[in-house]
C-alpha cells in the first residue's frame, strides 16, 4: 500500500495550505494532562507540518497559531502560549533558515507582549530572503478584525483623495488586507471535528476547498497533511464558473 505521501501529484500542488489547528485542550484532556501540556505536543506537530510542506514544495503554510477571540481565555493559558510562542520561534529561526522558509505573521500584531512581537520581527527579518515555503503564522487574528481594519484604512484614503468609492474593486480592497501579496488558500484543513471556519480568513477562504478532520492536533502528522492533500486533489474546482 503506498503511503499518502507516495500517492502526492507533484504537479498538482495547492499553492497554499492554511490551517485551523484545533483540538490541543481536549486531547491533554484525555490524557488527563492540563491544556498546556497540549499546547507543548501541539508545537511538535506545527514542526511535522511545515516539514511536510516543504519536503514536497507547497509555496505558502498559513497556521492559525492565536485568534483574537484567544485573549479572552485563563490568564495562565494565555501567557502560557505567548511563552510557548516566544520560546519556540527562538529555537527554530535557524531550522527555518536551514530549510529556506520564510516567515511572515498576520494579525493585531500590536496587541502581542513586546518580547513576542520583538522574536518575530527578528524571525522575519532573519529569514526575508529564504525562497521556499512561506510560513504565515495568524496571531491575535481574527477575520473580523481584519476586514474592520481593511475598511478604516480604505475610509482614510478616500479622505485624503488616494481613493475614489467607484475605483474599489475586489483586487484593491484585497491590497488593504493584511494577506495582501499572499494568494488566496487553496486548502483549509481543521483538525478536530469542529466543522467551522471560526472568524479565519473569511474574505480569503472564498473558493477555498474545506478539509475537516477528526484528529486532535498534536496527533496530526506528516502523513495525515498529505492525506488532505490527496483529498483536496480528487476535488473539481470550478471557481463558480
Ligand atoms: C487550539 O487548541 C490551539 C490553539 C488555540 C493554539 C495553537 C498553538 C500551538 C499549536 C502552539 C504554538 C504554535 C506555533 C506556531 C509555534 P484548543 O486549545 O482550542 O483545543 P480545544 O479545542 O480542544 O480546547
């Protein structure tokens, strides 16, 4: 039997994977570990995935890492992923340099502790010239967010003339995101059950074929990636035409 990887059309790439990664809480839970602990198991598979999509040459990985809706759990779950965050993006910016892939975040990145907010700004810089993967990490994102912030920014330069309301067009106001430069996702994998898109990437996700599986995330391996990948193969995508 091959493996899901073997079965990959090399040729047929989606050119972006974006992620809801879900299902660290309840699968410490189960374990009768504290949701930290599924935090920590959580950053080993973010490890897998990225390997995974370098390894076979996916040009863009979005991973949905703290929604903005995120802040408003326990204090101590709160700080516990920021310093999980800080801590693993100060480990790997050399494997990502290692392996050619370049970092990007999107979000309310002003709203993140300074410390975390300081390790990225080093992380992207480090790695701007890397040619492979794209990782776009989501941070204090939210959907929402992103579109009202989209809005007051097109508002200002309609004020100051840079704009007019009949020059709008699906394409400029995309420029007003904050995944401008970065193509729409091809694939969206959540893991764990939940069958939403919670408030990510709501004008991006559009055409997005949706992947849904079962597995918790820190239980998601290289392997179930290139399953969805497999999937998302067998679809006819027609765009709405
Ligand atoms: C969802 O599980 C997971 C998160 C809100 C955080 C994801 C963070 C990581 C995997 C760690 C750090 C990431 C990077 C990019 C280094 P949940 O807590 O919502 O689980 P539940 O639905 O079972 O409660």
């Amino acid at each position: 039997m091959p493996t899901f990887k073997e079965q990959v059309d090399k040729t047929r790439l989606p050119e972006h994977v974006a992620i809801i990664m879900d299902g660290n809480g309840r699968w410490a839970k189960e374990r009768g570990y504290n949701r930290i602990f599924g935090h920590h198991n959580g950053v080993k598979s973010v490890r897998e995935v990225t390997e995974a999509a370098a390894e076979i040459g996916i040009k863009y990985l979005t991973l949905y890492a703290f929604s903005t809706e995120n802040w408003e759990r326990p204090q101590a779950e709160v700080d516990a992923l920021m310093e999980l965050l800080i801590e693993t993006i100060e480990k790997e910016t050399p494997t990502l340099n290692k392996n050619n892939v370049r970092l990007l975040a999107i979000g309310d990145l002003k709203r993140l502790p300074g410390k975390l907010e300081d390790k990225l700004q080093r992380c992207i810089d480090s790695t701007t010239l890397n040619s492979g993967l794209t990782l776009v990490l989501a941070l204090s994102y939210s959907a929402r967010w992103e579109i009202i912030n989209a809005v007051k920014n097109i508002i200002k330069d309609i004020d100051l003339k840079q704009l007019t309301p009949e020059e709008m067009s699906a394409e400029i106001f995309a420029n007003y995101l904050t995944t401008k430069s970065i193509p729409d996702p091809d694939l969206l994998i959540r893991t764990s059950g939940e069958l939403r898109i919670s408030n990510f990437l709501l004008w991006q996700l559009a055409y997005s074929e949706l992947y849904f599986t079962e597995t918790h995330w820190p239980e998601f391996s290289k392997e179930c990636f290139y399953e969805a990948i497999c999937d998302y193969q067998q679809r006819e995508r027609r765009f709405g035409k």
